[in-house]
C-alpha cells in the first residue's frame, strides 16, 4: 500500500510484508515544505522492524534527517528495529550524529523512584569528584617539577599565554573598572551630597575599588574573557583529537597546556588587579571634580588617608 503527496513534494511509500515494513523515501525534501507525519502514515500497523531505501532522483536537505529521526524515536519507544543500510552514507552519519545529540540533550529520567534517583546522582557528583581531584593532583604534580627543574618549562608558551590574559585584556578591564568608579561615586555622591559629607566620596571609592570591587571585575573579565577562550581552545584540541596526540608522543598534556595557562593567570591577575584598583579611582575623581567640584588634590589626599589608615595606625604603633 502506498501513501504519497505530490511529485514534487516529499514521496513516503509502504509496503508490509511478513512483519517487516518497508519504507521508500523519495520526492524532494525541503525543510521549508511540509513534511509527511509518521504517526498518520502509519495508521494501525504494527510492524516488527523497518526497512528503509531511498530513490535514485530524491531531492533532500535536513527535512529528510529531521524525518528519519522522528521514525527512529516511534521506533525506539516501541522496540521496533530500524535498518539503514540500503540508504546513503552520508544520510546515515547524519542521523548518527542527531541520535548523538539527542541522547546528550536528553533531560533525565524522572520515572525512577527517588532512592534510584540519589544513587543516580550520588554515582555522578563522585565521579565529577573524582575527576577534579585527578586533574588537581596533576596540576600539582606539574606544579613541583617546575619547581625542580624550570628550564624544562615552555617559558615561551607562558609569555603568549601573559600576553594574551593580560596586555589584550587591557582594554576591557580599563573599561569596566573605570565605569565601576563612576558608578560608584556618583551613587555615593547622590547619598552623601545630603549631609555634606562630599568629600567622603574619595573615601567610599578607595576602600570600595581597593578591598572589594578592583580585585573581583578583574576576576569576573578574566573569567568570561580569558576562561571562555580557553576552554574553547582546549575543546576544539579535544575534539580534534591533539590532546591524545600528545599523550601518545610522551608530552603530558597538564604540562604543555595547563601549567603556561595558570602561570601566566597567577602572574597578570595581581598586576591587572592594581591596574582596575587605579582606573576605578579615576573614574570617581572624575565625578567628584566634574559633580562635587572636590579638586583632584584634595581627592586622592582624603582618599590615600583611608586607604594607607592601618598601615599608619600600625607605624604610630610601633
């Protein structure tokens, strides 16, 4: 029996025989036409496996895999079993690669009872467990023999890695910290401007930028900058297989990979640090000479005498 629209739309023809369901594939398929549903093609047959081929002249783009996977999912719930192998090469990686990513994109399964559930998600945060704690224990191990032996380390490599984390993560840095200053001060000058307390706003920004906000936008630009564009180097390396490439040739990859990217964050995070520190700084005397009319001298002298306090206090002391 054969069910199938126009010729030139997406063909679907079936003919049962003996359990098995064959399935001919034929027409054009465009994702941008309608395409044949299965469920209604179907009707009431309740075939044992299927069997699919494909016609010489068929036209097909990813309407064609978008309808084969559907078939594949019926197929699975009802533990009917699916035969590609008179289709085309490339059809069939394509639904291997939609089946992939499927079963990866797949929400878990809610219908366990919830003992299962723990054991499930127990099983999981051990394992993660597991492997942070080896990749650690790497890290340190790399971590000591460059301490034992430097000149075994990619000092080239670090200095890219620095320049890349660092002198290019400039501009960014320059931007929010400085925004963050201006925010600051004139949130603080809206508030203190009140009681006259002006002048305060040197030192609400030296604290603020110094102890607290310099430190953490430096953190949160490298993380989203510097972290989003090393993983991403370090996932296509996975994904083309150059990681296992070096495991074979006897290069450990925690050493040529990880240990130049961590030196060069532990050396420019303190630096671009002190740099955020003095941009947000700029940015409220900027306000407070702009809006307070508090001159540049009488800003950073108010502001260095709350920042450097316990340091002072500490000297009297001694």
């Amino acid at each position: 029996m054969s069910q199938a629209q126009d010729a030139t739309l997406a063909q679907v023809s079936l003919r049962e025989a003996d359990g098995v369901l064959e399935v001919q594939l034929g027409g054009v398929w465009s994702i941008r036409a309608a395409r044949p549903q299965w469920t209604e093609m179907l009707g009431r047959r309740h075939p044992r496996s299927l069997r699919f081929t494909l016609a010489a002249d068929t036209e097909w783009d990813s309407a064609l895999v978008v309808f084969l996977g559907a078939v594949q999912s019926w197929a699975r719930e009802r533990h009917v079993e699916c035969v590609w192998a008179d289709l085309p090469e490339k059809l069939q990686k394509l639904l291997e690669q939609l089946t992939a990513a499927r079963r990866g994109a797949a929400p878990p399964d809610r219908a366990t009872d919830f003992l299962s559930a723990v054991g499930v998600a127990a099983q999981q945060i051990w394992r993660q467990g597991r492997e942070i704690s080896n990749f650690v224990g790497e890290c340190t191990l790399s971590a000591s023999g460059l301490v034992r032996q430097p000149g075994r380390f990619r000092w080239r490599d670090c200095l890219a890695e620095m320049q890349q984390c660092g002198a290019m993560a400039l501009p960014i840095v320059s931007l929010i910290s400085f925004l963050v200053g201006v925010t600051l001060a004139y949130t603080g000058a809206i508030i203190l401007r009140q009681f006259g307390g002006d002048i305060w706003v040197a030192d609400l920004i030296g604290l603020s930028m110094v102890r607290e906000m310099g430190a953490m936008m430096t953190a949160v630009v490298l993380a989203g900058r510097t972290g989003a564009a090393f993983a991403a180097q370090l996932g296509n390396m996975k994904a083309n297989e150059e990681i296992d490439a070096l495991a074979t040739l006897g290069v450990s990859p925690v050493d040529f990979l990880v240990m130049p990217r961590i030196v060069a964050l532990a050396v420019m995070m303190p630096l671009l640090a002190l740099y955020a520190n003095c941009l947000g700084i700029l940015g409220g005397m900027l306000i407070a000479s702009t809006l307070l009319s508090i001159p540049p001298t009488a800003y950073w002298v108010e502001m260095l005498t709350i920042v450097d306090r316990p340091l002072i206090q500490y000297v009297v002391d001694e």
